[in-house]
C-alpha cells in the first residue's frame, strides 16, 4: 500500500497506520461493528453516514467486493479503520479488492492499528469526533471537530424521486418512506409478492395516497431522528394504515405518536445482538445498526422486544392499529434470519 494515515480521535489521541482506498481526508463519528463478515454491505448502509467505520474483527477484505452485495449505489461510511487490511483476495463472485473499492469512492482507510484499544476506547467513553486522513509525504491535518445531531443525513441519503420495485406475482402494494434504505429490505418485500413504490423523506401524504397504498414501510437511515419533525408529521397523518418501521423507521413511529428518543453511548452494530421477544417469551438474534433508541413508548404502543445486553427498546406495537416497529435489521444482510418472519407478519396485515 505504501501510504501512511494517521486517525485522530476528539480527545486528542491519535492511531498511526498505512493508509489504504483514497488519498484524503475525512471527518465523522467513530464507531464500531463486532461482525465478522459483511463489510461491503456495511460500507454501503446509508445508515453509515456521517460515521468512521472500525470493524472490531482483525481481518477484513479476504473475500474482496462482488457486483451484487451493494445495500446502495455507493459507499456511505466516511472512513475505514481495520487491524489487518487483506491485500489479496479469493472468492467465486469477488470483481476487486477492498482497497481499489474505498479508492473509488474516495473513501480513506487506515489499517495496522489496534482496534481492540479502539473499541474499547468507545465502550468507555462513548462515540467520538475523529478524522482519518490517508497522504503521502506530510500529513495536512485539521481540526477534530465533528456534531452529528446538527447535520440532516437522511436528507442526503434518501433517494431524490420515485422508485417503483413491483415483482410480477406482486398481489399488495406498499410505499417505502426512503430515509436511507438497504437494498435487502425491498428484496425482502418482492420476494412475498409486495409491490414497493419508493418515496423521498419529504414526500407529502397527498404523494403517499396518490399510489393507493396496501400498506406504509418507514425504512432505516442515517442520524438523530428527533429532528425529522417533517417525518414525524408525515408518519402521523398516514397512521390509517398499516405500517412497519425498520430501525430509524422505528424511532421515528415512536415520535411520531409522542414518544421520545435518546443517544446510546456507543450503540449497536454487528450481526449478533441477542433480542427477547416478551410476547413469544423466544430470543432472537438479530443484525443491527444504530446509535439512538427509542427512551419513551407513546401511550398508545406497547414494547414487544428488548435487547438482552442493555435492556433497551428493540419493538413495538400499537394497541389497536396493525402499526408495528423494530430498532434492528431484520432483514439481516448480512447475518442471522432469525427476524424474517416479520416481513410475513406485516404482508399478513396489509
């Protein structure tokens, strides 16, 4: 690779290492995920934005990057940070290798530092402010200074028109509120005959009805979800019908009927959180990627679901509308299909 990097972090500590993807430099949030497999899918998770990526698994890029695992267009993370960044690759569906990937979309990374001690850095103190900065010769540098609830991510990860995914046995018709969506969560809809019309986090509910809707999805996304007042408004005035939230989606419900939201020390994201089900009294392990929770239920809701290590809110139901939610992916991609079923629960109530 034969590029330095250096990760500065907001405390004023920085992680030496050889830079890898592009020459260039990136401010976020820095977080972790404890999943051993499923970078590219992260990478591509709008959900990522706004946020410096370490993987706490110490190999990353063996299995280099297919033309097919893309959760969008392109890659949202604003860096990368691994211990070992593989420089070879194998894999029956594998185009390039993990460092020509981050190149492409100009995305720096460093690797050959101790994620553990990052890792544990963020258990201890919470998320911080960082930049990673890939350069040859000498590095330019630059302040640290990074407030992620001040920035509308999902403004700039929401899709800008109309989409239309309609399988040709589709027999239901959904509209997915695009905060940010994964891929896999439309597949996951098609592949039970639902048709789904794609609209941007700002669409109107005038827009919303004009399709004649089975049903609402609100889907996943970047950021704080107590300043999408729009989103909460929107969701509120199309609670007529039924309607599944998927993460952000979900936090989003809960204020959208008067509940409330808070930030998570270091949040959840990996593909092995344990999730108790206090209505099928059955656990659940799920995929998840978030780093606020729902902190109040509004009246109306009742919680289904809670994270087994911290106890937070993982599901709700409301008490008399076919309206559900959940902070995880249940889609998975990648991870456990566990939560599967919830996308037949929701085609059972359109």
């Amino acid at each position: 690779m034969g590029r330095r990097a250096v990760l500065r972090l907001g405390d004023g500590s920085a992680f030496f290492g050889d830079g890898f993807g592009a020459s260039a430099r990136r401010v976020g949030e820095l977080v972790f995920n404890t999943s051993m497999q499923g970078y590219q899918e992260a990478l591509t998770d709008p959900s990522y934005a706004g946020q410096v990526l370490t993987m706490s698994y110490p190999l990353i890029g063996n299995y280099g990057i297919n033309s097919t695992d893309f959760e969008s267009s392109r890659i949202w993370a604003e860096g990368f940070v691994v211990r070992e960044a593989s420089e070879s690759f194998f894999h029956r569906e594998a185009v390039r290798d993990l460092d020509s990937f981050l190149a492409k979309y100009g995305v720096p990374g460093i690797c050959g530092v101790d994620t553990r001690e990052l890792v544990k850095r963020i258990r201890k103190h919470g998320v911080l402010p960082c930049s990673v900065e890939v350069f040859e010769g000498k590095e330019k540098g630059g302040e640290v200074s990074f407030e992620y609830s001040s920035v509308n991510f999902v403004e700039k990860a929401s899709s800008s028109g109309v989409g239309k995914f309609v399988p040709e046995n589709a027999e239901k018709m959904v509209v997915l509120l695009d905060l940010g969506v994964k891929r896999s969560i439309v597949k996951e809809l098609n592949k039970r005959g639902i048709g789904v019309v794609s609209v941007p986090w700002n669409a109107s509910a005038e827009l919303v009805r004009s399709f004649e809707p089975d049903g609402i999805v609100v889907s996943n996304g970047p950021g704080d979800p107590a300043i999408l007042t729009n989103v909460h408004s929107l969701v509120r005035s199309l609670s007529d019908l039924p309607m599944f939230g998927i993460c952000l989606g979900h936090q989003c419900i809960a204020h959208a009927f008067g509940g409330n939201t808070s930030k998570l020390k270091f949040g959840h994201r990996g593909s092995n959180h344990p999730v108790y089900d206090l209505e099928k009294k059955r656990v659940f392990i799920t995929t998840q990627n978030h780093g606020f929770a729902v902190e109040r239920v509004p009246d109306e809701f009742v919680v289904t679901q809670v994270e087994l290590n911290d106890k937070t809110i993982e599901g709700m139901r409301h008490s008399s509308k076919p309206i559900f939610s959940v902070q995880y992916h249940p889609e998975a991609s990648p991870g456990p299909h566990d939560a599967g079923y919830l996308f037949d629960h929701f085609l059972k109530v359109l």
